[in-house]
C-alpha cells in the first residue's frame, strides 16, 4: 500500500510516521515535506500543496490507496473536491465542510444552530463601529480575524488600547489581507483551554484523547499568540467529567448540524475548549489536526491509524484504542518567532533514545538540516508520568546549546502544580 500525506510540517511528520509503522504500508509520500522526514524513512515529493494537478497526477503514476491532508489551507481551497472529481480516495472535509475554520462566522452560526456553549461575539467589517463596540464593552476582549490567518488571526487583548490596535491592523492596515477584512469580536473566557480532536464521518463521532496546548510564545504564558509552544496528553487537572460532557455538548450536536446544514463533514474535527466555570465552551474549530497536539496525541494511539482512515473511508465502524501513557512536547523555535525570526541555524545533534524529534521548519544544505521557519522542531518523549515525561525532554534539550533559537521551560507545569 502506498499512501500520501499532504503538508509540511511536524504535523505532517508525525502522520506520516505514525502511517508508517502499518506492516500494510510499502511507502509514505509527503508532499512537499521537510527534509527532517526522511531520517524515518518518508519519501518526499516536491510537489506544493496547492498544486492539485500535479499531485492527482503524482498519486494516478504511484498508484496512492489514499491521501491524507495535514493542513488547512489546501482544505479551505478545495483539495477534497478536486480528488474526489478525479475519482481519488482522499481523507478531509471538503471544501463546504472546511468553512468551519476558514470562516469563524460560519463556525459561530453551526454553533448558534447547534446550542453549543462558545463565547458571545459580534462581527465587524467597520473599523469606528467595532472600536466603539470595544470601548463599549471593555477589555480583556478577544479579536479574531474571519478567515484563515495562520495562527496570527487572534489577539486576546487584555486592555482597550491592545483591541484598538488590533483592529486598527486588521481591518485598516490590512495586515492580513482578505482574512482579515471581518474580524468576530468575542467576551474574554476565564478558565483552562485544552484541545479535543475527533475522527468524524457525518453524525458519527469517535473522540481522541484530550491534549494541552501553549499558544503564547514564552514561559508563563507571556508573549504573542503563536501556532503552538508545546503540548501534552492527557490533562489530569481537567476532569474526565468535562471531557465527557464536551463530547456530549460539543462534539456531537456539531457533526450532527454540520449534517443537517448540507455540509456533512469527512476527517478530524478539531475543537479549541475553555474550561470554564459552567462547563466547556468553545474558543474555536479546526477542520484537520492541530500542531502540535499531533505530536503528543498520535504516540498514545494503539490502533493502526492506516486501518481507522481506512474504515472510515469505506463507511465501516472503526476500533480505536488509547495507551494511557503520556507524552509530552516542546517546540524548539527560531529567535523573533512569531514575528520576524531568525534563519539559516545548523541544527543540534541530539543523541537520546528516549525522545522523538518531529521536524517542522526545515531546509537542508550539504547533508546539514538547518533552521528555516518560525518553528523548526518538536521534541516529544512518552512516559508513565507526566513528569518522566517532561523531565527527559528538557534532560535532552539541556544537552546542546541552541544558537538563536528558544523554547518554553513550563509545558506541562499547570498540570504539575
């Protein structure tokens, strides 16, 4: 079996690696990939992701079982339509269904048709009216870009002058083009956020395990907003109740409304949760994987992913079973990230069996990886304890010094505490 995965990032290495492991798999394409992916064996083809012909073409010449695609990006453009009218077995939601991260409005109105608990909002397309809006209601406040902004869409502003300025580069400077010309303005939610992820097939929903994540650039939660710092799964601090009840409330009545609303959605359904004091609420909808959750939630996973595709794909009911270890990670990012950041950094060498490397921005010259995005790799280790877990990555990152790159020293503490 020959199988395709569509991205570039440590995401899309810990898909293609976990793919891999299936004694069913012959090879694993990553289009493009990074060259970090080629230490576990991935094949990479240099074909981008938006460049559909071509890799329709690519997957007909190797005789492809089936595509997965990481990112959202060539989701929200249309990749699942163009395989499918090609008559090509592909795992994502389709163009329709992906509007439930490519416009937050779309997701607010399935919630709001759902009754599922998320923040109050307001959209704007009008700089005066929404500043007044803010001034009106006070900070903290949280503003977000409409469209697809590649983690830097939200700014979580804790006072008025912060959420004026936001607005003022969204929907006047024109920071981030058309994704930024709507911007939904939501209440501040007090509480935990944590991450829950499904395997969707229409109304039928089979939940991952929970996973943590760090969005803010530095220790503390201080800094700007970013893809992703680190992550880890499970979360003992948030009760099995919650998480239940956000399957329940959550999950399920959206995959069901997505049904209803004609836009029936095929893949992983991503929710960003709050924990707050009334129960779950939702922050946001993805309509693939997160990053770096993967990271973390993939090692737990037992069953063969290739077979769960697989029987989704074929309408069949999938088995899927969860190690009850856990796994940790921590991204090693480039200095200046998430804003204008170094490039061009030989990566270390790190020698430690204990810990896995997922690589995400990455180039290579002269058989050398060197740093070439905001985010240049995840080291995960999985353990009995969250603890074990967390002390053999920072034991390992502690080894080699990292010349103009830097990571968080706190993942995993909130649950530590």
């Amino acid at each position: 079996m020959n199988l395709l995965v569509v991205g570039r990032g440590g995401r899309e290495h810990a898909i293609s690696k976990k793919l891999l492991e299936d004694s069913e798999v012959d090879t694993v394409y990553c289009a493009p990939g990074n060259p970090g992916m080629q230490k576990d064996g991935i094949k990479l083809v240099a074909i981008d992701e938006n460049d559909f012909i071509s890799l329709i073409d690519f997957v007909k010449e190797k005789q492809v079982t089936w595509t997965f695609v990481g990112p959202e990006i060539p989701l929200v453009n249309g990749i699942v339509d163009a395989f499918k009218r090609a008559g090509l077995a592909i795992f994502g939601p389709d163009q329709a269904a992906s509007q439930i991260e490519g416009s937050k409005e779309f997701a607010k109105k399935i919630m709001q048709k759902a009754q599922v608990p998320t923040a109050a909002y307001r959209i704007f397309d009008d700089f005066i009216q929404a500043k007044t809006f803010v001034l009106k209601h006070g900070a903290p406040i949280v503003i977000k870009a409409d469209g697809l902004a590649s983690g830097k869409g939200v700014v979580v502003a804790l006072t008025e002058a912060e959420a004026i300025a936001a607005l003022h580069d969204f929907l006047e400077e024109n920071k981030l083009g058309e994704s930024g010309s709507r911007v939904v303005i939501e209440e501040f939610l007090e509480g935990q956020e944590f991450s829950l992820m499904a395997f969707v097939n229409g109304n039928r929903v089979y939940p991952m395990v929970a996973a943590q994540d760090h969005k803010r650039a530095f220790d503390g939660d201080k800094g700007p907003n970013t893809g992703g710092m680190g992550a880890y799964s499970p979360i003992p601090q948030i009760e099995a109740t919650v998480i239940e009840q956000a399957k329940e409330e959550i999950l399920l009545p959206v995959a069901q409304m997505m049904v209803t609303n004609g836009t029936p959605f095929l893949g992983i359904l991503y929710a960003g949760l709050i924990a707050t004091s009334s129960g779950p609420k939702v922050i946001e909808f993805n309509a693939r994987f997160g990053d770096p959750e993967t990271q973390v939630i993939l090692p737990r996973l037992e069953s063969s992913l290739v077979q769960i595709v697989s029987d989704l794909l074929e309408n069949k009911e999938p088995h899927i079973h969860w190690s009850k270890k856990v796994a940790l990670g921590v991204v090693i990012a480039a200095e200046g990230y998430p804003e204008n950041y170094e490039k061009g950094m030989p990566l270390p060498k790190f020698d430690n069996e204990e810990t896995t490397i997922y690589y995400a921005g990455v180039k290579e010259e002269q058989g050398e990886l060197l740093a070439n995005g905001g985010r240049i790799f995840l080291m995960e280790a999985t353990a009995d304890t969250l603890a074990e877990a967390q002390a053999k990555v920072y034991a390992t990152l502690d080894q080699q010094p990292l010349d103009k790159m830097f990571y968080r020293s706190d993942i995993g503490n909130k649950a530590l505490k």
